[in-house]
C-alpha cells in the first residue's frame, strides 16, 4: 500500500530543536511533508524558516503550543484537518509532556 506523501504528513513533537529538528529534516529529506511544533515561538519560527529553505514552504507546517494546554493541540490538530491534510499513523513524539 503506497502513501501520497503530498496529503499525508508525519507529525513530530519537539520538532524545533535537536533530535526532533533532525527527525523532521530525515522525513523531508525522504520526500514526506512535516509538521513540527513547540513552545517557544522563536524556535519554531527559526526551524520552520530553515527547514522551508531547505524543502520548500509547503512541505513544512510549523507552529507554537503549549502540549500543557489541550485546546492549543487540538486547533493544532484542527488546523492540519482544515487544510486537507491526513496524519501520518505514527506520529513521532519527541520532547516532554508536562501535565500541571
């Protein structure tokens, strides 16, 4: 069974930084679209700029929540939903889930 990698993307959670930043740059450079987030928005901002330098602006979604704030994830989640776009069935998860 093949997957369209233009209407499905990976999702990778800690994505802005170290090993989540080297995943979402591994699945792009095997052709997949990525949606990376994280928290602090000028991490975000700076890995989705180079990561859309790289692979190209529409391959990359990025954006900051808070995974401490369900609402934030679920719009996250929404937002991908809105645009069409099928969640890869394993979606990576890297970094830490705070639960206050």
């Amino acid at each position: 069974m093949s997957r369209d990698s233009t209407s499905t993307i990976a999702v990778v959670t800690g994505g802005t930084s170290g090993i989540g930043l080297a995943t979402a740059r591994h699945l792009l450079e095997r052709g997949n679209r990525c949606a990376i987030f994280g928290q602090r928005p000028i991490n975000v901002e700076s890995a989705a700029e180079a990561l859309s330098q790289d692979f190209g602006s529409e391959r990359v979604f990025a954006r900051s929540i808070d995974l401490a704030e369900p609402t934030q994830i679920t719009s996250f989640f929404r937002e991908l939903d809105a645009q069409g776009l099928a969640r890869h069935p394993q979606a990576i998860a890297l970094g830490k889930l705070l639960c206050r």
